[in-house]
C-alpha cells in the first residue's frame, strides 16, 4: 500500500480480515501529524470505522455536527439543514475532527494490529510481470507484492505512473485556508456547522463543547483574506485575527474524467482515484468505504480492480456532481450571489436530500 494517510491504514486493517498480508509504505517522515486543519466524517464513513471497532476512538477524538447553518454576507439566515438525529437514523452523527489526530489514531491502530507501516519511502518506479509488482523508492529500497494500491491521494505518483494518461487535477479557482481559535460571544453554539456565503468568499465555522472554534475560508488568490471577508459578519474577520496560526493556503482542485482507476496489478482508492472538492463533505468518508469495497473484491472476485470500480464509480460520481455545484456558488460574483442568495433556500432543501443520500449508504461486510 503506496500511502500512510486515511485510506492506506483503513484498507490494510480490512485486508487483515480475509487474511492478506499488507505493508504501508509512505513517503513522510512519520505520521502527518501536523497535515490540513479539520474534516468532517460523516455518518456513512463512522459506519465503515464501526465496523473495524474504530468508530469509538474516532468519537472520542472529534465532535458531533447538530445542524448546518447557512447565512449570507449580512450574517441572516437564510437556510439549515437538521443534523440532531443523525444518530438514530444512521447510527453514528457527522462527526468533526482534527485530520492529524485522525491520522495519528488510524496509522497507530494499524500497527498496534501488526501491520508494517514504513516511513520515508517515496515511490519512484514500478515494474509489473503477470505473477507480481515490485515497487522501487527514492532511498533505494524495492518491495515486490501480489499487487499494490495507491492511496497516495490528489498528487497521486502511482496513478502517474501506471496511468500516464490520466488527467491531471483541475485548480478551482479557489484558495483554502484554516485555523483554530477561541472567540467569546460568536452567534451560533456548539455544534453548528455554519456556513457564510460572504459578498467575495466563503467562510465555515465549527464550535467544539470546550469552546474552540475551528473555521475554514475558500476565497480567490490574489487578495488577502480579511480583505474578502471586509462585508461579511465581523465575527468572521475576528476569528482570523485571533487565530495563533493561519494554516494553508492549500489550492482546491479535483479529479476530472479519470479513465480507469487500475491497471494490471496495480489500482487506486481515495483522492488517489477521484479527488474532489471538499464542499461535500465526504473525501474521508469515501476513502473509507473505497477500502472496506476494495477488501471485499479482493475476497470476492477474481477481477478484483474491475469489480471495485464497477460498484464504486457510480457513487463516486453522484457525490463529485454535488460537490462541483456546491463549490461553485462559494464565490459566483456580485450578479451571482445576488441571485444565489434568493435561491439558496432551494438549494438547501435539495442539498438536504442529497446529503441524506450519502449518509445513508450503508457496506454490509458480509
């Protein structure tokens, strides 16, 4: 397995189930324990977590998303989506979380069951026969395997090198930046997700139960953050300044028309496979549920790269089209908010079935 982040560790410990021997290799010097802000995984990917007795510990980690808030640049709602029975409907809540404490968690828990997670091995070459594929690192070092994955996300070197055709990812236009910070008085409680469709950018903002607020910004490049934000709600601007350290930026991009997600004895899964943009909420959870389906095949199917890709596209592909529409209306223009606002309430309601959609989806093991 080319890649130590959320997918690398999750498919090793599914393949541990129908007895096959994984080996992490990742090209960090040690776990990304200082890698992104925050993400959500949301009750479709707490189900795969569950199902590897992982869903506690990942609880106990992050916290449970109670509502989406949706407001415009004067700060008025103008639409919600309920998130308080998530539980009951689904079984686990939206859960938001550090993404470095949840790569800590799942790269520790792989190797306290054994697997071999090797760090500071970045990929270079593969070389394929019809019995096997040997992978050669930058240190030297070569691994031959009955097949390899790429879990190696958007700037994906496997997918580079066995799918030389492959498109590579299209920048949005959108910059992201992030941080944590503690801000007294702010208009919404604990457990909303509040979303602002401000007048140039788009800004969340996520209050944990002991009162740390982590937010995010999309925004074009080329003009400071807080300039953005100068007409939106002033408790945006005020949360970047009491923000110790601004993380990113980080360039929003996707994976467009991917061809095929394998070839020969080597496949992919996650933002390896089908990168999108994060307004759906749903990049982690996908990579989950991609390696708990990718472990079946292999049990299942003699085709077993054809197979994944078979039951995974379809879904893969209904949540990039959201994602696409939702990152679209985070910075339209002047004319465009204009209308996007008026619209937005009609949006929701279509978001909100959508979203349920996703959340619902439920792999059985067996």
């Amino acid at each position: 397995i080319v890649g130590g982040g959320i997918g690398g560790p999750m498919l090793a410990m599914w393949l541990q189930r129908i007895g096959v021997r994984a080996r992490i290799a990742e090209a960090r010097p040690n776990a990304a324990l200082t890698e992104g802000a925050f993400l959500g995984v949301a009750p479709n990917g707490m189900n795969v977590l569950a199902q590897l007795g992982l869903a506690e510990q990942v609880a106990a980690i992050g916290h449970a998303c109670t509502e989406f808030r949706f407001l415009n640049s004067k700060g008025h709602k103008i639409g919600s989506i309920d998130r308080q029975d998530d539980r009951a409907q689904f079984g686990w809540p939206l859960t938001m979380v550090r993404r470095a404490e949840l790569h800590a968690l799942l790269s520790t828990e792989a190797e306290r069951r054994g697997i071999e997670v090797t760090y500071g091995r970045r990929l270079e070459a593969l070389t394929q026969t019809g019995r096997d594929v040997t992978a050669r690192f930058a240190d030297g070092a070569t691994l031959t395997a009955d097949f390899l994955v790429g879990c190696d996300g958007l700037n994906s070197t496997t997918r580079r090198l066995v799918i030389p055709e492959a498109p590579a990812p299209t920048f949005t236009g959108l910059l992201d930046f992030g941080g944590f910070a503690r801000v007294e008085g702010l208009p919404f409680p604990p457990g909303v997700n509040v979303m602002v469709f401000g007048t140039r950018a788009f800004f969340g903002a996520f209050t944990t139960a002991d009162g740390e607020t982590w937010w995010f910004h999309n925004g074009p490049p080329d003009v400071p953050m807080l300039e953005l934000h100068r007409d939106d709600p002033p408790w945006v601007a005020e949360l970047i300044r009491a923000t110790p350290q601004v993380l990113g930026p980080w360039k929003l991009r996707e994976l467009r028309a991917m061809p095929r997600w394998s070839s020969g004895r080597v496949g992919l899964i996650g933002d390896a496979a089908h990168a999108m943009s994060p307004s759906a909420g749903q990049g982690a959870s996908l990579a989950m549920e991609d390696a708990m389906v990718l472990a079946q095949c292999l049990r299942d199917s003699s085709e077993p790269f054809t197979a994944f890709e078979k039951l995974r596209r379809p879904r893969v592909e209904m949540i990039f089209k959201a994602a696409q529409r939702q990152s679209n209306n985070k910075a339209p223009g002047p004319v465009g908010a204009w209308f996007r606002d008026r619209l937005l309430p009609f949006f929701v309601k279509l978001g909100a079935k959508g979203q349920h959609e996703a959340y619902a989806h439920r792999i059985e093991w067996r």
